[in-house]
C-alpha cells in the first residue's frame, strides 16, 4: 500500500483571515494562531512554495519580516530573487541638474522689517 501524503491543514486563506481578524479587531489568539501556521509552512520546506505566495498579502510580508524572518532566506536557497521596488520611468528618465550651492540669506539689517510702524 502506497502511502500518500496528505495535504496541510494549513492554508493560505485561514492564515489571511486570522491576520484581518488580528489587525481589525487586535484579537491576540488569532494572531497566535496566524503566526503559528506561518512558522509550520516556513519552517518545513515541503510548504516553502505556499509560504512564498502568502507573503505577497502585506499582512503576511510584515509578520515575516517581524517575527519569523524566513521569507528572504527560503527564496535565496529556492534561488528566487524577491522583487525590489523599482522607480517609475519618469523618475528614471529624468537627467538630474547639477546641486548649486544655496543662496546666502539676506543678512537682517537689509531684510525690511515686518513691522514698519514700530520704531
């Protein structure tokens, strides 16, 4: 008889749901909950795949980066570069001016007053 591994009761959208309930309601036993489902699929690699994708909801990103600091390691050894945010074109684009040196302010006794009226 061939022994076939069952699928995790862990899944992608219980943990988002517990996160939301955690963030809207500060309930602190789904938060509990949340992070340790995230600790199973991060800390066996059957699940790494499954755990990359959760961390695309922000949430998730956050607990990651905050309590389980996996996300970046397991995509380096699964050989996935996690995306950098990249500028927008038209910031790209844009040559830059050279920086001039600032302006000397104008020394107080040639700034007119703001009160003309008082000696």
């Amino acid at each position: 008889m061939a022994t076939r591994t069952r699928p995790s009761r862990v899944s992608r959208a219980k943990v988002l749901e517990q996160l939301k309930l955690a963030a809207r309601k500060g309930d602190r036993t789904a938060l509990a909950l949340a992070v340790d489902q995230m600790r199973t699929l991060a800390y066996s690699p059957r699940y790494w795949e499954t755990y990359l994708l959760l961390l695309g909801h922000p949430l998730a990103r956050l607990v990651d980066l905050l309590v389980i600091k996996q996300g970046e390691k397991i995509a380096r050894q699964k050989g996935w570069v996690m995306s950098k945010r990249r500028a927008s074109k038209s910031h790209r684009a844009a040559p830059r001016k050279p920086r001039s040196r600032r302006q000397k302010r104008p020394r107080a006794d040639l700034q007119p007053s703001l009160f003309p009226d008082l000696p």
